[in-house]
C-alpha cells in the first residue's frame, strides 16, 4: 500500500521564504516544483498539489505549462499504473481528485488569459451505460484547457447527444462507453449525427476502456481517446488549433 | 453413424478453463469427458493479464487426446482478446460477460440491461469468489479508512439503482439473500431476486457449440469484433 508523500519530503520544501509562501524563484526551482507536483498527484496528495500549483502560478510558471507537464503528466502516470494493475479504481479516483483541486486553480486564470473558448465539446457516456469515471476526468481536463464542456452524464440515448450538439453549437461530441455491450451505441450516435447534417460540422472522439482504435475507424468517429489525459490534444487537433492557442480550421 | 472420425471425437475429451464465480454452475454439469481449471476472479482486475493466464494454460495442452477447449469467459472488457488456438480448437460464449450464462442467454441479459440499466449483478459464486459493493468498500476502508472509502464507493456506484440476485439453483439461497439485501441496504438501491437459467451452461460444458459459441479453429485468434453485432 502506498501512502501519500510527505509535504516535507516533496522537492523545493525548505527554502527560506516570506510569510511561509514557498514560492520558487529561477527556472530550475521551478522545473523542479514541476516535478513535484506531479508527483504529488500521481501519490494523490491534495494538499500538495494545491500548494504547489499556488507556488508555481505566483512564480510566474506559464499555466499551460504547470497545467500540461505538472497536473496532466501526473494523471498520465496515474493512469498508467491504473493500466498496469498498480493502482486500482480507489487510487485512480483518488488522483483525479487531487488533480481536479489544481485544475480548479488554474481555470479561471486560463480563461481570463485566453481571448476566446478554445471549442465547445458534448460529452457524455453513451445509452445503457452509466460508468463515468473516464468521462468525469475528460471533462476536468477539457475544461482546464478553457473548454466548453456541456456534460449530458450517463446513459445517454443518440438524440440527445444530437440535440445538444445542436443547440450549443458543439464543435466536438465525446462519448464513452465502459462496456463492451453499450460501444454500439457510439456508431448510433454517429449514424444520427450523419443523418442529421451535422456530420461534417461537429467532430467525433470516443473512448473508454474496451474501446480501441480499429472499433473507432470501423464505427467512423473522427477520433479515438486512449487516455483521458490525452483528449485535449485530441481536441486541439480535431479543432485544427496552432500552438498559438487559435483555431486556424473548423471543418 | 458409420463416420469413424465422429465416433472417435465422441471419446475425445475436453478441458474447460474458466472463472471461479461459475464453478458450482459448471461442475453441475461434469461427466467424465471434461478436465476443469478454475481461475482466480482477480484477472478481471487487469484484463491484459487475463488473456496471458488462460494463453499460458491453453499453451500447455499439448497431447491430442481433447477435442476442444472450451473458455468459461464471455469478452469480459476485452480480457479474452488476442487468445489463440494452438494444438486444438477454442470455444467460447459468444457473450459479453458471464451474466449472459448466469441468465441463460444473451437476449435474458439484454432484456435486464435495457430496463435496468443500473443494476449491480450478484450471484452465490459472485459472492462468494467475486466481489460485492460492501465486500469492496470494507476492502477499501482497510487501506484508506473509513471516510476515503466511502467517497471511493460513492463515485464508483453512485449510477447504481439495483442488486439483481440470480438463483442459479445450484445452492441453497438464503445465505447469499442476505448478503445481497445487506448490499441493496447500504447502497439505498432495490433488491431483486431472478431465477437464473441453466441451458447455455449445460452447452458451454456438453455441447452443442451452437450460434451462441464462437469456435476459433487451430492457429485462429480471439478478436472484438467476433463478439459486436455492427
């Protein structure tokens, strides 16, 4: 059994510093505050992760760095562990929280930053199926990257996935789906969305445990999520966004 | 009648490997022509470890003497995928997981889902080798107390709206009852009791290997798709 890491073993602890804010100074301190934090959510240390990613937006960290190589790349190797039978559901459950806690610090900092709404995405888990842990974590990490993210929850039938895409204009529809028996109803959901007219308007991703690559090519998704840590670049590429941050290309 | 061939494959006999939560169900059916090896319900856990322990087995029936051998696993999460035949042929249940058994048949299993989406399965041998919400939840108190725990169980259950208990008729009820009631109390959902089916058990182990089986013949594999209707 793993117990979470020690504040006072967690890297840039110690440094003299005023009102006891740690904030680093200097980009090796930084990059080592980085480190820590990831790993602070991989051991699932809340308290941690809140006061590192505080530390590192005081001293000045790019967000999206602190976002994508602190917070994310701990849910990475937290998944991966997930994957490899190391860690199981509590675990798993256990990190996206802590991840969720720095998140949440840094949301309104990347809107306010962001001059507009990188894309609007319909999530969801698809009919007669009602497993969300996967597609809670995808929507904490869409709306950390400054998506909009209209989550419809479980057991999701295609015309409501149709109908809210509609209605708020999704560039993306996400669906998951945890087991084997409910997968069809993502090939549904895209068959609807085709029928409708809005095939080549809004962009597919799916994802989920027993999903995989051939099921996705196979059911026509425009896209296949492996990992949930892995959807906001899905979703950049999708929406053709740059590395400036803007949209250059919405099909 | 007069097939030599069919009359020796009628001596032949085979092995069945499959999970310990179906063993009662599944011995019920022993008679003398089948070998059986029973896995831990653990290799749910990580199904990439599934297909590697029942591989591993598959791999070390070598003699001729068999005529098949036959998965007691439905596609469970894919933890049958990439399993391949060797020396003999494969069958499984063409099923999704093993509650299509339990139930009797793929359409039984689909009827429930579709108007219960929610429903928690429980069966004697689920509970007593598998897992239950409170067996998992005292699990999860143990290692990360009381409080975490609950948390845990919480998002992992919170959809859940029904324990379904299927009598599968090979054990004597009323302890199991009590178990899964215990279960629908603490998770504040219904409690339901169905009689389970035993014909596609009855097959699994004696045959026929109808529509309802995939036969993967030597030097095939398992794949998905074998298991979608697309």
């Amino acid at each position: 059994m793993r117990h979470p890491q020690k504040l006072e073993n967690r890297p840039g602890k110690g440094r003299e510093d005023i009102k006891g804010i740690h904030h680093p100074s200097g980009e090796p301190e930084l990059g080592h505050w980085l480190n820590g934090l990831a790993q602070a959510v991989v051991m699932r240390d809340c308290k941690a992760v809140r006061e590192l990613t505080e530390g590192l937006v005081l001293g000045g960290m790019d967000l999206f760095k602190i976002l994508n190589q602190g917070l994310i790349l701990g849910m990475v190797g937290a998944s991966e562990r997930f994957r490899r039978g190391q860690f199981y559901i509590p675990e798993l459950l256990m990190s996206a929280r802590a991840l969720k806690i720095g998140i949440n610090i840094l949301r309104p900092l990347i809107r306010e930053k962001k001059e507009r709404v990188p894309g609007r995405v319909v999530l969801g888990t698809v009919k007669f199926d009602l497993h969300d842990i996967g597609k809670n974590l995808v929507n904490i990490i869409l709306e950390g990257n400054g998506y909009e993210v209209v989550d419809l929850g479980v057991d999701v039938p295609p015309e409501r996935f149709i109908k809210a895409a509609e209605k708020h204009e999704a560039q993306i529809l996400a669906m998951s789906s945890l087991l084997t028996s409910t997968m069809g109803w993502m090939k549904s959901t895209i068959e609807l969305l085709e029928r409708a007219g809005m095939g080549r308007v809004v962009k597919t991703v799916v994802g989920g445990a027993p999903v995989t690559p051939i099921f996705a090519k196979n059911i026509g998704a425009d896209a296949y999520c492996r990992e949930a840590t892995s959807v906001a670049a899905i979703a950049k590429g999708l929406l053709g966004i740059e590395e400036n941050g803007q949209p250059s290309f919405i099909k | 009648m007069g097939n030599p061939q069919n009359r020796k494959v009628g001596h032949l006999k085979r092995v069945i490997l499959a999970c310990s939560v179906m063993e009662q169900e599944i011995r019920q059916f022993q008679n003398g022509k089948a070998e059986f090896k029973f896995f831990d319900y653990g290799l749910h856990w990580t199904p990439e470890n599934m297909a590697k322990a029942l591989q591993k087995e598959i791999d070390q029936v070598t003699e001729e003497a068999y005529d098949g051998i036959v998965l007691g696993y439905g596609l469970c999460s894919n933890g049958i995928v990439g399993i391949r035949a060797r020396r003999h042929r494969v069958i499984v249940p063409r099923i999704h997981d093993c509650i299509s058994l339990f139930l009797g048949s793929p359409e039984s299993y689909r009827d429930q889902a579709v108007r219960h989406p929610g429903t928690y399965y429980l069966t004697p041998g689920w509970i007593e080798k598998g897992e239950t919400p409170l067996s998992k939840f005292e699990s999860y108190a143990r290692s990360y107390g009381e409080e975490t725990a609950r948390w845990v169980l919480h998002e992992e259950m919170k959809n859940y709206t029904r324990i379904l208990l299927i009598n599968t008729g090979v054990s004597h009820m009323e302890p199991y009852r009590n178990v899964a009631r215990r279960n629908a109390e603490f998770l504040n959902v219904s409690f339901e009791e169905l009689e389970g089916q035993s014909d596609l058990f009855r097959r699994l182990v004696c045959g026929p290997w109808d529509e309802n089986f995939l036969v993967v013949e030597r030097g095939g594999s398992i794949s998905q798709e074998m298991f979608l209707d697309l």
